[in-house]
C-alpha cells in the first residue's frame, strides 16, 4: 500500500482518546508485512518489532485523536457536548459530525442563528456551550440511540491541493504514524543492527500515556518520539512556526542532547533538511513521557509542521512526510552498540 492511501485511510477512521480500537486494528493489519511480530495492548497501543541483535530503538506517534463527548440530551433531542482533547469551539458551527451511540448516526453542529443573536452575542466567539449537534431526529428516538458519554468524531475530510499538500483531519498524529508505515517500508532494503520497535501509542491528547506504558514495558536504550508542530501562518509568531517543506527537530531540555546530535549528522549525511525547534520547558509530546521512564531513556523529538492544528482541515506536506520516513530509516541503520560510550562524554 503507498503511504498516502495509508494515511487517507488512517485519518478516516474513529480514534478518539479511550477508544482507539478500530483504528488500532487498521494500523496494526498495515504494519503486520512489515514486522517480525505486531500487538495491540490492554490500551491499544499497537507495537510493531523489527527484530536486530543491536541497541533497542523505540519510534513512536500517537494514533488517537480529539474530539467531543454528549454531555446532555436537550429536550428537543439535540445533543449538548464536551470536549475530548483540545477542541477550539470556533472551528465546530457547521461541521458535520459523527455520533457513536447504539449505532453510527450522522449529525451537524448547529447554533443560534445570527438573525437570532443580541448585539453582545455578535460581538463574541462561540463558546462550546452555544453549541449542539443536531440528528434531525425527534426526542425520544435521540433517547433510545445515544446516551450522556458516546463521543462524537469531527468531519472526516482528505482533500488533494496543489504541490503535494494534503489536508485533513486527524494528520496530529497519524500524519506521523504514516512515517513510521513508510519507514517500516523502506527498511525491508536496508540492513540494520538496531533492535526496532514502531510504536503508534494511545492517550497522547490527554496526556501522552500510551508513550509512558510502553516505553515502560519496551525499555528501549533510545526513543524518537514524533508529532506534529506548527507551520508558518499569516499572523502566527514566527518563533512559534516553521516552514511546511523540512522536518523540525527540537532542542531543549526535555530532549537528549547525543540521540539528537546523531539524528542531526544522519539528516547531513542523507542530504535530508532539517529546521531546529527551542523547547525550553516540556514539550507537550510523547518525548516527555518516555525521557523519564524507568532509569530515563534518552529521547529525541522530530516534528512534522501542520498548519491549522487541531482542525478538520490540517495541511501537511506529502515530500516532507516521506523525508521524514527516509530520515527514520537512515537513523535505524546506523544505530550501534558503540553510542553508550558517547553518552558519557
């Protein structure tokens, strides 16, 4: 399968943080040709080995995905909502939606009509509790079908633009769990030495603990966590975003100064671009969770930039995606048993 077809697949599915099953029995059947041996655990973290007698690598990139949750069933039969993960209720009047009661229903987010607004209404954003989805059912049936607590997936949308950009939902961070497919791929003509593990893990949104189990259980010598950051929009802070056409890899505290120094050099000596990110403090990624797991593991962040994050509409580049399963693969392959010792000086 090409990795667009993966990812056009992958962000189509329901993941929603807690209930990632489908989605990890997708990822898990695509990473299966691919890997000695897959699992999906208790959690559903899905974890692919690709066996080497070297130093243990553990790559990862979080498969759930935000959302909402019915918090009440309005008189009428509209559906009140809670979020799942950081949903900016600006970006939900219109969009259509999927509620997953006793069975798929389709709805759409409704509000007040403007005709309807008071002059202080107009002059504010939407808040969440303006907000409802709308089944076009009557009452009771909304009643028999859903209850307070099935969650709703935002739009599932894949559209082609122009110069390989590809926008849609769910890309934060299955656009990242495409790289890890890709390199999987590409690594079927390489040779390594590196023991790998291609880790798409659960619960980031709500606060990476996918990553914490399983670099828990794994104990890899190394991790590279991946995820999306932001790329360059019209009246972002240019200190914040990054161009959409490279790889970012972040420096900071959070991340390991020698695994990112060798991920560097294996950027140069690919001829693969690379733009730094400064990350004084955490870094809000699966990178965080697995530096501090049992004795620490020294972990690097690789980001790919998106731009309108946490969005139905996220933009990411298709050439930037496959460098960054190229850079992955390269990194795999000169993994050796040697870096310990550089870890001391």
């Amino acid at each position: 399968m090409q990795v667009e077809e993966f990812l056009r697949s992958v962000t189509a599915l329901p993941g929603l943080t807690g209930q990632e099953g489908q989605v990890a029995e997708y990822i898990a059947a695509a990473f299966r040709p691919y890997a000695d041996e897959v699992k999906i655990d208790r959690c559903n973290n899905v974890i692919a080995h690709v066996k080497g007698d070297g130093p243990r690598l553990q790559f990862c990139a979080h498969l759930d995905e935000i959302g909402l949750m019915v918090s009440k069933i309005e008189e009428d039969g509209c559906l009140r909502l809670r979020n799942v993960g950081g949903v900016d209720p600006r970006i939900m009047p219109g969009m259509q939606v999927q509620v997953y009661g006793k069975r798929q229903l389709t709805g759409v987010i409704g509000a007040k009509a403007p005709h309807l607004l008071s002059q202080e209404e107009r002059e504010q954003n939407y808040k969440r509790e303006d907000l409802y989805v709308d089944l076009g059912m009557p009452a009771p049936q909304v009643r028999e079908l859903v209850q307070v607590g099935d969650l709703v997936a935002l739009e599932a949308r894949y559209v082609n633009l122009q110069n390989g950009r590809i926008a849609t939902k769910t890309a934060d961070d299955r656009a990242c769990v495409a790289i890890l497919y890709r390199a999987m791929q590409l690594l079927r003509g390489m040779k390594h030495k590196a023991d790998l593990y291609f880790v798409a893990t659960c619960q980031e949104e709500i606060g990476s603990y996918g990553a914490a189990m399983t670099a828990f259980s794994i104990q890899p010598d190394y991790g590279i966590a991946l995820d999306v950051c932001h790329a360059h929009t019209p009246g972002a802070p240019s200190w914040r975003t990054h161009e959409l056409d490279a790889l970012v890899a972040s420096t900071g505290p959070f991340v390991h100064s020698m695994v990112r120094r060798k991920l560097m050099e294996t950027a140069k000596q690919n001829n693969i671009q690379v733009q730094t990110a400064v990350v004084p403090r955490s870094t809000f990624t699966d990178a965080d969770s697995m530096n501090i797991q049992r004795g620490g593991i020294p972990t690097a962040l690789l980001e790919l930039p998106l731009k309108y994050m946490h969005t139905a509409v996220e933009v990411l580049d298709m050439h930037t995606l496959e460098e960054g399963a190229r850079l992955l693969a390269h990194f795999a392959c000169a993994a050796e048993l040697a870096w310990e010792d550089e870890l001391w000086t």
